[in-house]
C-alpha cells in the first residue's frame, strides 16, 4: 500500500494576475514539478480567487473534461458553443470542451468576491463540446456523500463527465461526524472547509489535499461544519 499524500494549502503554486489569485494543486502553466503533473485523471484543481468585475476573458481548450465548484459568489460562464449560465454556492458544472470551445468565466458581482475550485480531467469523448450544470444544495443539506459528477454509466449523479472510471463526492459534514470515504482505488480529496481529520491521524484544514492510492477503508472525522470534494478514479496517472 502506498503511504498517503498530504499537500498542504501554502504548499501549492500561486499564480497572480490582474483581480485574480490562483492556487494550483498540480504543475500549471510557468509552474513545474515533474512529480505532481497529474493524479489518476486529474490534470488540474485549481483554487481561484476572482475581485469584483473580474475574471477570465475567452480563452481556448480542448480534449479536457473542466468541473467547477463555486464555493462563495457567482461565477457567469459563456463559451463559443452558445451555452451560458451563472453558478452559485452548491451547484457543479461540466464543460466538455470536446474537439475545441472558448469559454470566459467572469465574477459576476461588481461588489462581492467570488471563489471557485476547478478541476480539469483527461477526456474520452471527442466531438462537439457540451455543457452541463446542477444545484445540489438540498441533497448536501443532508449531510451526507452527494454524487456531483459520474461517468460510470448507470450512476445516478447531479451530471454527467466523460471521464470513464471517475466520480466526483460532495459532502458538507456537521462537527463530530465521521463518514465512511466513498470506495475507490485512487482518491483525490479537497477540503474546501472546515478541518477534518482522516483515520484519526490526517488534519486537514481549508485547502489542503490527501491524496490516497489504495482501496482500504478511511473513516473522516468533522472537528467544525466542514465541505469536502473527493475525486475517486480507477485510472493511474
């Protein structure tokens, strides 16, 4: 069994731009480290800070299945494809950015900041690009795993990816609760908010990230109402 992999947040690259601060999870653009280029069929999480007004003008992607989950503020997409929305705390998104799309993502506020974590995964599907949104607010009020993206054929999740094997779990657990981590045999887990601590030993505060490549069983415990994502894949980087 491999050990498990804890980055913590001040770990992470930081790229700065104009109204926009960047947290990468993984190698990006100027930054480089040829022993995090990817995790399973991750290829990007990436933890963004937009200003009022601000954001990211059209730009081009292809080949890449690119999630998004807003964490405060509302983030307004539009790309080239003619699909557009605003996303809100609670809801996930999906681009298929197929065989090639621009897309702008902007704050769509011109008072409040807005926070967002993007995740960009190997795609298996070529063709137009497609695009896909859902409010999951009253499954994760719940309190427990919420089934955000899928693309195991026969799931029952908010959307659907084109990433075969791979499976994005949402939760916002109450403080003092342990849950059972949803199966996998490799585990990407994000803790958005809160602190939590994996088998009674891993604490994870905003930001930090626990890497896991095993099958065995992980119990998470919430010190404080805490959100995590957790990707759990079948692929190896």
């Amino acid at each position: 069994m491999t050990s498990p992999r804890l980055m913590r947040s001040g770990e992470r690259f930081q790229t700065e731009r104009a109204g926009i601060r960047t947290y990468h999870s993984f190698s990006f653009g100027d930054h480089y480290d040829p022993s995090n280029l990817g995790f399973g069929d991750l290829t990007a999480v990436n933890d963004e800070r937009i200003d009022p007004s601000c954001g990211y003008d059209m730009h081009r992607h292809r080949d890449a299945e690119i999630v998004t989950w807003v964490i405060d503020g509302v983030l307004a997409h539009a790309d080239t494809a003619g699909d557009a929305g605003t996303i809100t705390r609670g809801s996930v998104q999906r681009m298929n950015a197929g065989d090639g799309v621009e897309h702008s993502e902007r704050n769509a506020s011109d008072g409040a900041g807005l926070h967002f974590i993007q995740m960009w995964l190997r795609s298996d599907r070529k063709g137009a690009p497609t695009y896909q949104q859902a409010d999951i607010t009253g499954a994760l009020d719940d309190g427990g795993w919420v089934l955000a993206a899928s693309g195991v054929h026969g799931d029952d999740a908010a959307i659907d990816i084109a990433t075969d094997g791979a499976r994005l779990w949402a939760v916002r657990p109450s403080g003092g609760e342990g849950l059972a981590m949803p199966a996998g045999h490799l585990r990407h887990v994000h803790l958005v908010r809160g602190v939590v601590v994996v088998d009674g030993e891993h604490r994870l505060e905003p930001g930090d990230v626990l890497r896991l490549e095993d099958a065995d069983e992980h119990t998470i415990v919430a010190d404080s109402p805490s959100e995590l994502l957790l990707w759990a894949m079948r692929r190896s980087s």
